[in-house]
C-alpha cells in the first residue's frame, strides 16, 4: 500500500467539517492519520467523524503526543500547533 493510500479515509467514511480539518492536519505529519484519529477519539468517546472545536481541544494533547510517538516530537508539535490553528479559527 502505497503512501498515499495509507492517508485517505476508508470507504464510506463521511467526515465533517472540522473532524475533515484534523484528518487534513494529521496527513501532514503521519501516513496513518485516521488511525490515529479514530484510536484517541475513542479515548475520549468522540465521534471521529462529527467533531467539534471544544472536541479538538480536548483531543488536542493526545493526538499530537500519538504523532510524537510514532513520528517525531517535533512533527508532535506541529500537529499540535495545527490543531490549535483549527481551534482558534474564527
């Protein structure tokens, strides 16, 4: 499975808005971004695929350590500035 595979959602997945900005974010920085998401989603018993921005904060130190884990810190770190991003986007 090429890269680019591994970073697209799996069919019939439906995102919305802003649950579509954090898979968008995490793509960036890791080949398995609704993975990730998925699993610290259901840390937090959020629906992936409906989120909000207080969901996105609450998510926002788990997502960006999973990142760090498996990535980088400093990839870590920039999921974590680009959830912010969403965040406080008006």
């Amino acid at each position: 499975m090429s890269g680019f595979a591994q970073r697209t959602l799996p069919q019939g997945v439906q995102l919305g808005k802003i649950s579509r900005e954090v898979f968008d974010a995490l793509a960036r920085f890791t080949s398995f971004p609704w993975p990730v998401m998925q699993a610290q989603c259901r840390r937090e018993e959020l629906d992936p695929t409906a989120l909000t921005k207080s969901d996105v904060e609450r998510l926002l130190p788990h997502l960006a350590t999973a990142v760090a884990r498996f990535t980088s810190p400093e990839k870590g770190e920039q999921v974590a500035e680009a959830l912010r991003a969403i965040v406080n986007a008006s």
